[in-house]
C-alpha cells in the first residue's frame, strides 16, 4: 500500500533506543486555591506494547471526553526514543482503517518510512551500482510511535490536562500473572522476580519505593486486576502491607470482575483483605481504583476506554499532588455516577456523600463494612491465619464468612448518611444508578461509584 503522505522516509535498518529519562517536566494548574475533583485513568495501553491504537489517537479520546489526567502503562516499557511499527502489524492489530484515522487526525506529525529494498541486510546501498543486479522486493514501510515527551507537548494544559508516565510492570510466579502499575516514574521498573506471589509483589513494590526515594519523587504502584489467571488471593494481598492500592474495578472482560464458585468477586476480595488487614496484621486497609485497561479502541471489541476511572480531589493537576491525594484517600472510583461530596467527620464518625444525579436515574447507596464481632470463616471452618506462614497454605479457595463485608445500611436518594457506631472496622461505599453502564464489561452492570474505606485509623495501634 503507498502512501502519499509520506513526510518522513529513510533507507535504514538500524534498531531502536529509549532514554533514560524524559524531558517532559510537570505542569502546574494556576490559581488553583480550592480544591476539586480530577477526572482520570491509570491504566491504558498503546502500540508500545499490546495497545491497538496510536498514542496521540488515544491521548486524544481522553481529552475530548473531559479526563484530567492520563497516564500510558505499557507492558515492561516507558515510550521513550526511537520506536517504529511496521504498518502491516498495525493493520492486523487495528484494521485497515487505523492509520488512515491517524494521519486524518494528525497528519502533519506522522512519521513513516520505508526499511529494505536492497540487496545487502545493513540496509545499505551495494557497492556495484551495476543494474543488472536483481532488485529487493522486501520492503516494508514503518511508522513511528509517539513518546510522552511528545504527547506532553501536545495535550498538556495547565490545570485542564496532565499526562502522567507510567508503567504496567508485568511479571510472574510460577505462571501466575502479577501486574503492577507505577505511576509517574522517572525510570524504567524491570520486572523484578520473587520465590512466591507475595515477595513478587513485594519486591516490585520496593524497587519503586526505591526510585522514588532516589529521586524524591512521588511514585503510585497499585496490584492490577487480582482476579486475572486467578493469580492472587486476598490473603496474598493483605499480607503484603507495603501495598496500600489496587484495581476494584479493572474495566478488561477478562479479568473476572465477579469471581465465580469458588473464588470471591473483587468486591467480596476487598472487603477480606481489609477485615485481614484490621483484624490480624494492624494495618490499613487498602484503597480500591477504578481503571479502563484499554487495548482497544473505537467501536473494536475488548477492553475500550471509559469503563472505570478515579476522581481525586486536589488543589492542583500535578503527579505529585494527585499522588499525595490518593495516599491520603482523597479519591473515589467510577463507572459512571459521580459524586459532589464525601464528607468523614472523624470527631462525629459520620460518613456523608452528595450524588450529582441525572433526570429519571435512581441512586441506591450501600454501605458496606465489616463488624467487630464478625466471624472470619464460616461456622465449623478452621478460622483464618494468624501468621503470614499459615497464610501462605492459602489456594484461593478458602472460605470465608458472609459475615466480611455486609452491607450495613441501604439508603436512596443523591444526599445519603451514615453514623457510625463504633463497632464497626470500617465502612465504604457503593453507589449504584439505575442507569446501564454503557460499555459494559459484564453482564447485568450498571453505572456505580466506589468510596474509600473510612472508620478504621483510630483501630490501629
């Protein structure tokens, strides 16, 4: 296929290269005094790795949809340097009509070239110049991928949009898959090995807590979609403390959202490690985000954008100031209802929340927590472990009571009102509309919104 919008061709057969660190420098929102909520998303994937669209392309659909903030995590890789992509693999990824979109949408930034067409594998041209030589027909013609310095310097705005560089570091124990995401690196995270699924987490965690020590940098990690290949079990998570985010709602069809017979839905997950957490380990508890995992886009099938995402209250867009937010549970998550206010009153111990409503949309709120008196395991089951070591018999299959995560309280309307008791470990939220996700991931979903757990500081030692 020729191209005649070519703006870049080069005779070449080099390889590609990224560098260390990026030049893309943070921005600050100005006169930005109160602080707000920020729409945005954590988790998204590109033509860097096993995305099915063009970094500008999908940078793109986030800002026309009214996000603040952005962050690209592929796999095991920061997009930066020279990476190009041969055009045919972007046809079978993405379609035939994936480039064409991309240059309609950016023509005067697309890059392409032509590699091969010579008679020597350097690329180079013969010596014998004679032409009677046969003529190479293996020529291919590359595209190259955007980095974050260039999507930097296209979208970012201050205090409107803000691209954050991340990474989905990816790795494994004994063929279970264990992703992590860090957010606002200024380094490349390999995948750092582990002897179990606990210390894989933990030392991948720690390798980030150490760049960002470096660096003095902010620096977000949080578990990605546990349920994914079954890979790990809430005990795995409540035992790795260092941890304090993961994924509640992973938008990807494919991470098993609602968990089945014998394994808890994400939901139930998160309220066990909490209870875990409180009960046995005088920890905190951890704190649930809502991510799209976008690979593909437009009216594709898979996993699109606009599933799940956060809204973090600051007084600015900037990585730093939404990460110290997040750390502090200033953030819920989303599938689509969106919140005015949530108000905790640690003096009063009142959890209030304001529902921005739609016309002819009812809002059920479920407050959600776990009780002091509750039983770990069912009636007759062995109770669950005291120690890391016992916890490690885990299969992922244990049982665990009803008891864990009750719903509390059910109240409707958009102005809802919880007191606690005391006897509570903690208490969420779940907000549900009447309303249909548009995109569902599965079955039966509805728009929702997620609080962070609140009540539990004043337990811990």
């Amino acid at each position: 296929m020729h191209y005649s919008y070519l703006h870049t061709i080069f005779i070449w057969a080099g390889i590609s290269f990224w560098t260390a660190t990026s030049t893309c420098y943070p921005i600050h929102a100005q006169d930005q005094q109160e602080p707000r909520y920020w729409k945005g998303n954590l988790h998204t994937h590109t033509f860097w790795s096993d995305g099915k669209d063009f970094p500008e392309m999908i940078a793109k659909w986030y800002v026309d949809h009214d996000y603040h903030f952005l962050a690209l995590s592929d796999h095991n890789v920061l997009s930066r340097g020279e990476k190009w992509i041969d055009i045919k693999r972007v046809e079978n990824l993405a379609g035939e009509d994936c480039l064409d979109k991309y240059v309609k949408a950016f023509g005067d930034r697309v890059q392409l070239r032509e590699v091969g067409g010579t008679n020597q594998q350097d690329g180079k041209k013969p010596k014998d110049d004679s032409d009677d030589l046969p003529e190479s027909d293996d020529v291919t013609t590359e595209v190259r991928l955007a980095t974050y310095d260039d999507l930097c310097e296209l979208f970012n705005r201050p205090g409107e949009f803000l691209m954050i560089e991340g990474e989905e570091i990816s790795d494994s124990f004994r063929g279970l898959p264990i992703h992590l995401n860090a957010t606002n690196l200024h380094e490349l995270l390999p995948p750092v090995r582990g002897d179990s699924v606990r210390e894989t987490i933990r030392n991948n965690l720690r390798a980030a807590q150490e760049q960002a020590r470096r660096y003095r940098r902010e620096i977000l990690v949080h578990l990605n979609h546990p349920n994914f290949g079954w890979a790990i079990t809430p005990e795995d998570l409540a035992w790795v403390t260092e941890e304090q985010f993961f994924e509640v709602m992973n938008g990807h069809p494919s991470v098993r959202q609602l968990g089945d017979e014998t394994r808890p839905s994400i939901e139930k997950f998160w309220d066990i490690v909490n209870t875990l957490r409180i009960v046995k380990l005088n920890a905190p508890p951890v704190f649930g985000l809502g991510t799209d995992d976008s690979h593909d886009y437009g009216d594709r099938p898979g996993s699109r954008s606009g599933r799940a995402w956060v809204m973090v209250k600051s007084t600015e867009l900037t990585a730093s100031a939404l990460i110290q937010a997040m750390r502090r549970g200033d953030f819920y998550s989303s599938s689509g209802v969106t919140l005015t206010r949530i108000d905790f009153a640690a003096d009063t111990s009142v959890l209030e929340i304001e529902i921005t409503g739609e016309p002819d949309v009812e809002y059920t709120t479920h407050f959600i927590g776990t009780l002091e008196t509750a039983s770990l395991s069912p009636p007759g089951t062995k109770d669950e472990p005291s120690s890391e070591e016992d916890a490690a018999e885990s299969t992922g299959r244990r049982k665990f009571s009803d008891e864990i995560g009750q719903i509390l309280e059910t109240q409707t309307g958009t102005r809802v009102r919880y007191a606690l008791t005391g006897k509570e470990l903690y208490v969420r939220a779940l907000i549900t509309s009447s309303k249909p996700h548009p995109d569902p991931s599965f079955a039966d979903q509805f728009e929702q919104a997620w609080t962070q757990p609140v009540g539990w500081r004043n337990r811990l030692k």
